[in-house]
C-alpha cells in the first residue's frame, strides 16, 4: 500500500526529466542541441517551465460547464495514478496486492478517457469536443487489442497478480512457489532447465517467445492508449490546436500533462513487468559465476532493494526512449488508419497470438 | 494477399525510419564547427551531428571583404566629403571647418587642412553599398565585421565618429572667421586668390546647398497650405 512513497515523488520527477528528455531527443533526432540556457545543458528549463506553469491564471472560459472544467484534469490525473497502486517495486514491497491486479490495471486506465471526454466536452469548445470524441473511439478501439495481448501473458503465467508474475521471471521464483520450475524457451521437453540460471532467460519473452509478436501488439497499444504519437489523434496539434486540453492553462493544464507522462510511465512498467522480468536483473547464473544472484541480492536487504529498483527503473526508462523515440520519427496516423491498424491488423493477430500463447503453456508444463 | 505483404512493408518501413533517426541520435554526440563560408570544409562540416549556431556565444566567421558597420578612423580623415557625396542613400553627414593651416598628417602622410566638426553616419539609412570606403582617399572609412549593433533607440543607430568638443569647434570657427576677415581686409591683393582652396571653404554650406536645391523642385505637398490654414483658424 506503502508504493504510493514512492510512486508520487517518481512520478514528480520522472515527468521533469522527461520532459528533458524529450526535448533532447527531439533536438538530437533533428541535429538541434533543444534546451541549452537554463542551466547546465539546459537540465533546468522544465524546472524553469513548470514554475510559469504554476503562476499562470487559472482560466476557465465563459461558456465552458465550470464544475466539470475544473474537475477534469484530475480525474484524469486520478485514473492514471490509481493504475500504479497494484504496481510492485520490489520482491517485498508491492501497492495493492490484489490477485486480479492487471484486471484492476487494465479496468482503471480506462477510466482516464472519462476525464478526457469531461474534459472536451466542458470546454464547450469544437476543437476539444473533437479531441475528445477521438480519443474515446481510439482508446475504446485499443482496449480490445490491449487485452488481449496482455491476456497472452497471463495465459503464460496463469496469474493476474504483478508481484506473482514478477517473482516468476527471475532466481527468485523458487523462493515465491517452492516446486516452480522455468525451463530454456518454456520447451518442457527440451528439459533444459532454467530455474536456477535466471537472468534474461526467464523473463516472459524468453520463457515463451510466442510473446515477443505479443509485446509489439502490446507496445502499439500501450502508444494509442497514453496518446502517445504516432496515435495522438485526440491532441493532433496541426488539426486540433490541441485537441481535448485546448482551453486548460496553468496548473490544471500541468496536472493533463503529467497525467499524460504518467500514463507514459504506467505503460511501460506494466510493459517491463509483463515482459521484461519486471525487477529482475538481466544477467544469468553461468555456473559459478553467479551474475543473477550477485545482482539481485538477497531478498529484504539492502542490496536487493538497491538492484530491484534499480533494474526496474532502467527498463522502464528504456521503454519511454523507445515510445519517444518512434515519437520522433513517426507522422501521426489518420483516423481510418488508426481504426484500420486496431481492428484488422492488430485485434485479429492479438487473437491469433493468444491460441498460441495457450499452445505454448502447453510445453511448458 | 495484399493484407500480409501491408504488413510486411510497414515493418520495413517502420524500421527504416526508426533506423535514420536512431542514426541522427548517434550522429548528435558531434557538433559541427562553425566555419566560414570560405572554409573548404564548409559544405561537408554539417553533412551530420548537431548543426546549431548558439548565435550569441558563438558565430559563424565573416569573410574579410564582408560589408557590414562602417567605421571611420577620424584621425586619418581628412573630411573630403567624398563619402557623402558618393553615398547613394545620404547617410553620412560631415561638416567641416577649414583650418588655418595644416593641422596635421594622416597615417599615410596626407596633410589634414580641414577639423572634422561632425562626422555623423546614419547606419539605419546606410544600404551596405561600400561605395563611400572605395572613394576614401586616405582609406579612414572602413567596413568592419561587426554586424549585430541592434538598438532600442532609433536615434542609436546614428554613429558619431568626430571627436571635437561644442567649445573647439566654437573656438575653431572663430579662427576661421578671423583668418577670413584679415584676408578680406587684405583684399587689395587680389594677386594672390588661393582658389584652390576658396571653393572647398566651407563644405558644410556647400552639402546644405545641395540638399537645399531639390526642395524647391519639390511642390508635391499642395494641400499644406491649405492644412495650415485651417489649423490658423482654428487657432
């Protein structure tokens, strides 16, 4: 329940420095240098921002529906960050330890386009009306594509807790399920047995590589879900102006920004959690050499708190270069195409995925 | 069959793209130099890396015959007026004061008979021409480098380059008028006009002239009168 310690002030800072960073890798995909006056290499111009931000006039339009104007951002900002309750960070510490934790994940994210549709549609504004009614049928569209891919993994894991399926993917799933046993590619039959050796070859996309295809499915929808370009339809700055946020200023206009980052960051950690092995390390057990165990650490010391986060953390700020880097190199898709990629392409191979992902359990067993 | 071979080009497309930008992130750990167009490496320096000019820490060098601020050496001027009588757009105004006699020599040995009582360019007007520092005789006015000399004052854009105080150049006309009174006194010589000199007397009335001469060839303003007119009745 605690995780909230530690989510909130991540949160804070993760949206400052990606916001940073964003900046730099735009500037660095385009040969600029970005943000380079406020502070050493310009690490403060977000810092910088966010206290203009924070002054500005709290403006609500006159024909705007004032209550719902006012309250939108945060319930925006409360669906995303209700998702990082169920989130575990370490091998002893997780939020919310529900057995249908991706259940609950999945159920409240959606909540978000309830803000966003208040949001639009109290700016009594047609450019955020439209914002609006786009990112309710694009996050409606994806939600299908989403789920299913997501349900690939836990046809693979058969559990819907994050820390259960985090504990499976590493040295440690023995000390979580006493008769657990992982073997090289989830091929039973081959019987080479990876329980002990960890690292890399127990994460999900290893254990069963029937998920890699999955995290791409997954990857995509996870971008449509948080509005991420190349799907940030509902805030096409050139069509837009931008889209359901337009006529937010100031703090409230902030709190939909770091919402947004929010989302970005909640993505990729049910991402790595579900496929990357979560806070597990990378490195295997090679005989002696014993590179998992060393940096994982025993479980409750100070050690393995330090590697967990740790690992956690770089994969997950891995997974937000990758989304900003297709950011960066991809035009925005077209509605027709956006519905087109979800329903044709990627809820159909989602399916597909999913019979194998259960043919694939079968082996491993 | 056109479904699988659509999936098949966008992930090649895709991975394309995702590659050449991956590459400028690469290629961004180098910043070109900023080099001069005169550079023979100018062209292939921002082939790749980051290109930016941060302007006001850094700027590309100018060519040496750039024309950008004039300036003029006032000690080496020896107020000809050929500059601003060459200026097409009458953006230098110098008014001279005949000396006496030789006040000095300029760095290339040309006497100087002529005090420099204002030497006034207009950079707002000035069209970068270079003709005014092809005429210099003694090559006193010159274009330098600089060319970033923005103002907040519109009246700042006119450089004063004379160096003479009100009082000198008080003190300067009266010598002059001096010298010109005894030389009227001694008039019954006419033997010995200096009519080399006479006509470049005094050069500021002679500019004022000139620019005195198109204004009354100049009855474009016919309302004026009348405008003044009614202003004087309204009065």
């Amino acid at each position: 329940m605690s995780t909230i310690l530690f989510f909130l002030p991540l949160l804070l800072v993760f949206a400052v420095l990606a916001i940073y960073g964003e900046r730099k890798i735009s500037a660095f995909i385009q040969n600029r240098y970005g943000p380079m006056e406020t502070g050493y290499y310009g690490l403060l111009q977000t810092v910088a921002d966010l206290l203009k931000l924070l002054q500005k006039e709290d403006i609500v339009p006159r024909v705007a529906s004032k209550a719902l104007f006012l309250v939108a951002p945060f319930v925006i900002f409360v669906a995303v960050f209700a998702g990082f309750s169920v989130v575990p960070v370490l091998p002893t510490w997780q939020g919310a330890s529900i057995n249908t934790g991706v259940f609950f994940l999945l159920a409240i994210v959606s909540l978000d386009v309830i803000g966003i549709i208040i949001a639009g549609w109290a700016s009594n504004n047609k450019y955020s009306l439209l914002g609006a009614v786009r990112s309710a049928s694009q996050i409606i569209s994806y939600e299908v594509p989403l789920t299913l891919s997501v349900v690939c993994v836990l046809v693979v894991t058969q559990s819907l807790d994050l820390q259960v399926i985090s504990f499976q993917q590493g040295v440690l799933s023995n000390s979580y399920f006493a008769d657990a046993e992982n073997y090289l590619f989830g091929l039973s039959f081959a019987n080479v047995n990876t329980t002990e050796i960890g690292g890399v070859l127990t994460w999900n996309i290893l254990r069963a590589p029937v998920l890699i295809p999955v995290w791409i499915i997954f990857f995509i929808t996870t971008l449509a879900e948080s509005n991420r370009a190349p799907f940030d339809l509902p805030e096409a700055e050139s069509e837009l102006v931008s889209g359901f946020h337009t006529e937010y200023s100031g703090f409230r206009w902030a709190i939909i920004m770091l919402s947004e980052y929010g989302m970005m960051l909640l993505t990729s950690l049910l991402g790595v959690i579900l496929f990357f092995g979560s806070w597990n390390t990378p490195f295997p057990n090679i005989g002696s050499i014993k590179l998992a165990s060393w940096t994982t650490g025993e479980v409750g010391s100070m050690a393995s708190v330090f590697w967990a986060v740790l690992w956690l953390l770089i994969k997950t700020i891995i997974m937000v270069f990758i989304q900003m880097w297709i950011r960066w190199t991809y035009p925005r898709v077209r509605l027709d195409q956006l519905m087109s990629l979800g329903w044709k392409y990627l809820t159909p191979a989602a399916l597909v995925l999913l019979f194998f992902s259960a043919l694939w359990r079968l082996m491993m067993v | 069959m056109a479904y699988f071979k659509n999936i098949i080009s966008a992930a090649k497309t895709l991975s394309k793209g995702l590659g050449v930008t991956f590459n400028h992130i690469k290629e961004s750990r180098r910043s070109s130099n900023q080099v001069g167009i005169n550079d023979p490496s100018y062209f292939s320096e921002f082939e790749s890396g980051i290109n930016t000019l941060q302007y006001p820490h850094e700027s590309i060098p100018v060519p040496d015959n750039g024309r950008y601020k004039l300036h003029n050496e006032i000690d080496d001027c020896i107020v000809c007026d050929k500059c601003a009588k060459v200026c097409p757009v009458d953006c230098i105004d110098i008014e001279g004061i005949k000396a006496t006699e030789i006040i000095g020599k300029t760095s290339d040995g040309t006497s100087k008979r002529i005090h420099a009582a204002k030497f006034d360019i207009d950079m707002a007007k000035c069209c970068f021409c270079g003709l005014c520092t092809t005429v210099c005789p003694t090559e006193c006015l010159t274009m330098t480098k600089s060319y970033d000399f923005s103002v907040y004052d519109f009246a700042d854009h006119i450089y004063s380059f004379a160096t003479m105080t009100p009082l000198e150049i008080l003190e300067k006309k009266k010598l002059l008028e001096q010298s010109e009174m005894e030389r009227t006194v001694a008039k019954p010589l006419p033997s010995k006009p200096k009519p080399v000199i006479k006509p470049k007397l005094s050069i500021s009335s002679k500019s004022e002239e000139i620019a005195a001469k198109p204004k009354p060839a100049k009855p474009v303003f016919k309302p004026r009168p009348m405008i003044k007119k009614k202003k004087n009745t309204d009065d």
